[in-house]
C-alpha cells in the first residue's frame, strides 16, 4: 500500500525524480508509526516529531495534509508498520540546500512482523560510535547505513539488535530504539545530548513510569554500569517495550517487577489510542 502525490495506490512502486535529494544525499526525514485496528498509536506525536525534524533541517511540511494521508493509509492497512518518508525534494548537483526546498513526501505500509510486539531482545555492542555533536543523531534522517552495517555484525553474531556507544563511551541506543536501564529500583535513560533520538514511545514510558510511582532519570550511562543492572528495557513505535535479555555475554533476569508494570501500562495506552482490545497491542 502506498501513498503518493495525493492518492492511495496498490503495491509499492511509483515514477521517481532521479535527482531527488533524498535519493542522491540522503537529505530527508522519516517516521514509522504502529496502526492497529485502522488506527494510529500516538499519531499526534508523530507527526510533531516530523514537523519538528523538517524544522531543524531547513523546510516545513504541510502537517494537516500528512496527518490526514497517515490515517487513510492505516485505515486501509488495518493493522501494519506505517512508514512516512519526506525528502527536501530535487535540486542541481553541490551540497547546498535548493532554496525554496520543494519537499516530496510519501507513505507506505507493511504488515507488522508477527509476534515482534514486546518481544524480547538481545544487543550486540558495536564498534561503532554514535556521534553525539551531530543535529542527525537525534532526528531520523535517510542515511542508516552505520545502524544497517551494526544491524548485519549483529545478526551474524546471533544477536537481535547493535547497541551504540557515543564518541565519549557513553550508552546512547539500540540500532532501532531508545534504551532504559533499572537501576536501584529507578528507571535510567540517557539523555538527548548523548546521541539519542527523541523516541515516541521513550517519551510514553517516562509518562508512564512517574505515573506508577516509579522513579525516572535522564542522565550519562557507561557500559559497565548498565551490564550491573537489575533490568534492560528497549522501546520503539513497533514493538512497544522489549525485555532486553542479554548485552554481549552478559545476560538478564527474564522478569522483573518493574518492566512488567511498564510493559501492562504501555499496552493499555496502546491499546486506548488504537480502540483494539489490549492483547492485540
């Protein structure tokens, strides 16, 4: 399923600007948003995280007609990964920025994996770095080629997902989710300035967590303190809150009272924003 230039279309092949910048620099944004029921869980926040992206690199969306095309597509897709995609649109060659930018958006749709939601992970750390002193590392640009290759180093070592250090060694994320560590019974999680995208759903689950009573904090988290940890958690739009069961050779308890009052919660709001019973979530 596939949206573009003002209507829904079948499959997900379309005609495309060669010289798109999305295409030849990878200069754009995109989003990936969780639609159950021919609903958007947390849509508003969505699209305020893609208005504020555009923003920050230098052109604006039409965020009425975007929110608008987001709920035909999960309407028509039911349940699904919804993805919207905005590139600053075609330009001459060189690296400055056309002015005005003509941005070029679409939205495509994909089955959700089955049984991916709140199910557990483990995280291989990578060699890589996070580079924290870059507006990129908290937006999510159209260039993933370092979490592509962690993903691949990962997976070949048997691993789910690549965890990220920043350039000061630092914990920043996972290659496609913020990351929570429970520590002295509080729930940690490095802040932006370490690297980390503002996640829809990290920003739920701090909600969430002062909401139960559980303590929360943003700040600073070196390795050896979150492999010392009572429990790791990672979050993302499509699979809620993952249990997080080993770093490297280092692995966790498989329940813990804390993540387990997060992850009923998580579901509930979920399963309220999308109008679907909670065991659907």
């Amino acid at each position: 399923m596939l949206w573009f230039d003002g209507a829904l279309h079948e499959g997900s092949r379309h005609g495309f600007d060669l010289s798109d910048r999305g295409l030849t620099l990878g200069d754009g944004i995109f989003d990936t948003a969780l639609c159950l029921g021919g609903r958007i869980a947390f849509h508003e926040a969505h699209l305020a995280r893609l208005a504020a992206s555009a923003e920050d690199l230098g052109f604006s969306i039409n965020r009425e007609a975007m929110g608008e095309a987001m709920r035909l597509v999960a309407a028509a897709i039911g349940d699904g990964a919804l993805r919207t995609t905005v590139t600053r649109g075609s330009g001459p060659r060189g690296l400055a920025p056309p002015e005005p930018a003509r941005p070029v958006w679409w939205i495509t749709a994909a089955p959700r994996r089955a049984g991916s939601g709140f199910a557990p992970v483990s995280l291989y750390p990578s060699g890589m770095r996070r580079n924290e002193t870059s507006p990129a590392a908290r937006i999510k640009t159209l260039g993933y080629l370092d979490a592509i290759l962690a993903a691949r180093e990962a997976r070949a070592r048997g691993f789910d997902e690549a965890l990220f250090l920043n350039t000061r060694g630092h914990l920043a994320c996972a290659g496609t989710g913020n990351l929570f560590a429970v520590l002295d019974g509080r729930l940690v999680t490095p802040p932006l300035s370490d690297g980390v995208l503002p996640g829809i759903v990290r920003a739920q689950v701090l909600g969430l967590a002062e909401s139960l009573g559980i303590g929360t904090a943003e700040r600073s988290l070196a390795l050896d303190e979150v492999l010392t940890a009572e429990a790791v958690v990672m979050t993302n739009s499509l699979r809620g809150l993952s249990t997080v069961t080993a770093i490297g050779t280092t692995a966790f308890p498989g329940a813990h009272g804390t993540v387990a009052a997060l992850s009923q919660a998580l579901r509930l709001l979920i399963a309220e924003e999308c109008g679907v019973p909670p065991e659907v979530a």
